[in-house]
C-alpha cells in the first residue's frame, strides 16, 4: 500500500531513516525533532512493515518563465531486505501522480552520490542545477566576517536573488529561518561581510566547508579561514561546473539551468 504517513508512523519511519542514512552529527535528532512532517512522507507498505518512503517537500521555483510549484524529494530510502524490488519506482511514480494532480511544476531531487544520477535518470530526471566548488587556503591577514541573525535575512534574500541568476530555489523567510538555526546548532555559523547597511558576502559554514559561500573576495575568504580557524575549507558557490540537484519537469522547462542547495542536502 502506498500513503502518506501519519503520526502513529513516525518510529518506524525514524528506524527505516537511521538505517539507511546513519548520523553521528545529530542532524538526524535535529530534523525530526524540528522538521519532519507526516503529511509530507509517502510510504509503501506491506505485511505492517514499512517497505521505502520518500519526503514529498514543497518548494518554489523561480525562472525567467515565472514561478511555479514543484516537490523536493527526499530522504528517499529502501529498507535492505526489499531492495531491488521496484519499491522506489513505485513510489517515485506515484509522487508523478500526486504532482501533476496538485497542478506543480516539476519534481527535483539531489543526488546523494554520483551514481545515483543513473539511476533517477529512468524517471526523466535530468541534471539541472548545478554548482562550483574549490578549496581555498590560508595565506594571509583578511578581513573578518559578523555572524549573521533573523534580522540580516531580507539582505541575505537580496544577495541570494543577486548571485543565483535566473532560475533558482526561492527562499521565503522561514527557509532562511531554518537554515539559519540549523548552522548555528549543528555547524559553524553563518558569516557575512557588509558595506554599510548593505550584506556584501556570506557563508554557510559547517566544520570544514562553507556550503553556500557567495559573493566572498579573495580578503573575506582569508577572513573567513581566520575566524574559523582553519588553514583549509572547501568552498561551494553558484557555477556551472558540477551538477549537484537534477529535475523532473511536467511541462516546458526553462530556458537556463538553475540553482539549488541548503536544502537540508
């Protein structure tokens, strides 16, 4: 039986995540405790066991074409003993189902690893949103970031929009709310660098990587690794360079690829 969760579901749904994606980061403690919605989890069921699932997120694309809803698939997961079955095609078509009945867009999802861009490939996913990444060293005095809060989030939105070019995931307040305390728990931080009332630069920052760096010159980089502490971080920013989210689309897609990330990813 395919559904989607509902409360009474949430154990055995934990148990099936903490299978198939092991944490000793806390993370996995911070998204249930703080994000994960029922409502939003399909499941495939047999015999009172919980067979795969998948997490149907909603989200916002925005391209030179308009805006339009899509879904974020998620935590999308099997459990080992009904691998190699079909079970995640069938959820994956149903999701289509749902998708086109609810009027959205497209359906997009990232990768975990490389190869798994084979495998969605099938389902009409193709690579879309794409990224640059490169490992910056310290070499030098720079100029040192402010952590950035809630209060910084409509300068945060107008660097985003500036940076990420004409397609891209919008962000609405509370994504950048969520994102905000999940760096500051589980991470670094979230640094930025202004000239007068107007944010420049930021970075999203775990321990050895600013997982959305954008806007940095090669003195705030040197910053950031002070503040840090680090004599190395990989840093990830808007490019072309390698697909990191690709996308189903139900309709034209536009004309541009897009950008994605800080999606829990």
């Amino acid at each position: 039986m395919i559904r989607f969760a509902e409360p009474r579901d949430t154990a055995m749904v934990r148990a099936l995540w903490e299978i198939c994606f092991p944490d000793d980061s806390g993370f996995n403690d911070y998204f249930f405790q703080h994000h994960y919605q029922p409502q939003h989890t399909l499941l495939l069921t047999g015999d009172a066991e919980l067979c795969a699932m998948l997490q149907m997120l909603p989200y916002r694309l925005s391209a030179a074409e308009g805006k339009g809803e899509i879904t974020y698939i998620y935590g999308a997961c099997t459990a080992p003993a009904h691998r190699r079955k079909g079970c995640m095609a069938r959820l994956l078509e149903q999701s289509f189902v749902l998708d086109q009945a609810a009027g959205r867009a497209a359906s997009a999802l990232i990768p975990a690893e490389e190869w798994l861009f084979g495998f969605y490939a099938p389902f009409g996913y193709r690579p879309f949103f794409h990224i640059d990444t490169r490992i910056i060293h310290r070499t030098q005095g720079g100029t040192l970031p402010q952590r950035l809060t809630t209060a910084d989030i409509p300068e945060m939105d107008r660097l985003y929009r500036t940076h990420t070019g004409g397609c891209r995931i919008v962000r609405k307040f509370a994504d950048w709310q969520t994102q905000l305390a999940l760096f500051d728990t589980l991470g670094k931080g979230v640094y930025g660098w202004f000239d007068g009332a107007h944010l420049t630069a930021y970075a999203f920052c775990w321990e050895d990587t600013a997982q959305e760096a954008l806007g940095l010159t090669a003195q705030q980089e040197q910053g950031l690794l002070l503040a840090l502490e680090r004599e190395t971080l990989s840093m990830t920013s808007c490019g072309q360079n390698r697909a990191l989210g690709c996308i189903k689309w139900y309709g034209q897609p536009p004309a541009a690829n897009g950008y994605m990330n800080l999606m829990f990813n």
